[in-house]
C-alpha cells in the first residue's frame, strides 16, 4: 500500500511538472506574439 501511495503522488507530481512547463512556454510564446506586456509580466513573475 505505502508502495502505491508513493506512486500516485509521483506521477501527479510529474504529470504536473511536465504539462505546468509546456503550458508556460506555450502562454510566453502567446504572449509574445500578441505583444500583451501585462500577461507577459505575470508570467515572469509566475516562473
């Protein structure tokens, strides 16, 4: 049992550690894009 736990914490944790930095590069590169300096300067805040 402690080896299932151990194991769903490591892939939600992964899981969002993969996707959470695709999502950040994605939303830069929007940003950049569109030229919004205020959504930029959230995200840099953010990371």
């Amino acid at each position: 049992m402690l080896i299932a736990a151990i194991s769903v914490l490591h892939v939600l944790v992964s899981h969002y550690a993969v996707g959470g930095g695709f999502f950040l590069a994605v939303e830069t590169g929007h940003a950049y894009r569109t030229g919004n300096q205020d959504y930029l300067g959230y995200i840099r805040q953010h990371a």
